[in-house]
C-alpha cells in the first residue's frame, strides 16, 4: 500500500511590490553602492528593490527569481547591434542572461545559498512558485517583468507594465 505524505504548507512572511507608474516610474535601489548602481538594468532594479524590502538581512536563504522574459529589452537592443553593426555588446550580453539578476543579488547580499532562475513562458510565476515550495525553510521568491518592448505589442494580447513581486516564504 502506497503511503501519501501531508501537502506542505507555503507560509508567506512578508511581501513586496512595485508597479511602474506615473507615481512611482523608477524603482528605489538607493541601498545599492553607487558605482554599481549605475551598471543596473530596469529588471535588476526593479527585482532588487522588492527583494530588499522582504530579505532578513545576514540570513543564508535560497532564492528563486522567476520572469517571462527577463531582459527582454537588453535582448532586443543587443539584436539590433547583432542586425546593424555585425556585433554586440559583451557587457551587454552578460546582462542579458536569465541568471545575471539573481547573481548580482547574491553578489550584493554576500547570500550563499543556492539561487535559481526559471523562465516559463507565460507560466513563469507560478513555476517559480512551485520551484520555491522545494525548499525547506525560509526562500526568497522574485517575480519580475519589464514592460513589453514596441516591437512585440502587436505579437501579445498580455502587454504589461513594468512590475515586480517579492515574498519571503517559509515552508
């Protein structure tokens, strides 16, 4: 006879977001030191200040940052450079990789733990959520989406706004 284990439970201990507006444009990433402030992309501000707002600072916690398309707007700009220069960008392209967000927060946060990326096409928050409830313990979960670049509009019925979502969950 097959034993079935009780469904864990996702305990959320605290909550971010930020959505661009006509009130709030710009994300606040004023605790990041300046020089590399300046290097940050929309999505790496945008993650990281819903990320600073819920992380229990100085505790090792994995985390688990989840977007559609990431840096979609890197990724364009760095085709238009492949279309008419013949080239890209190597600064550019190491910002465009889905992992680059997660790694400059461990980086800023001297955070040990494992992190991981997760792109799902239009399921990606809720595979980031379900990737999330693996851990055991306190994770931080990131959600963040850049607006949809001119390009792809007519391509989307789902165009968004610039937004982010972080939760510090124990589960």
């Amino acid at each position: 006879m097959m034993e079935y284990s009780k469904p864990k439970t996702m305990k959320i201990l605290a909550r971010a977001e930020w959505r661009a507006s006509a009130e709030c444009p710009k994300p606040d990433v004023s605790f990041v030191p300046p020089m590399e402030r300046r290097r940050l992309t929309g999505v790496e501000k945008a993650a990281l200040s819903v990320a600073w707002k819920v992380y229990p600072a100085g505790e090792p916690i994995p985390v688990v940052f989840a977007s559609r398309w990431g840096e979609i707007g890197t990724t364009v700009k760095l085709m238009r450079q492949m279309h008419e220069e013949g080239e890209m960008s190597p600064a550019g392209f190491a910002n465009s990789v889905h992992n680059a967000t997660p790694g400059h927060w461990s980086l800023l946060t001297k955070n040990r733990a494992p992190y991981t990326a997760i792109a799902a096409g239009p399921d990606s928050r809720e595979m980031g959520l379900l990737e999330a409830s693996t851990y055991p313990g306190k994770v931080l979960f990131v959600y963040v989406e850049e607006e949809t670049p001119e390009l792809y509009c007519a391509y989307f019925p789902d165009v968004q706004v610039a937004h982010a979502e972080a939760l510090l969950i124990e589960n």
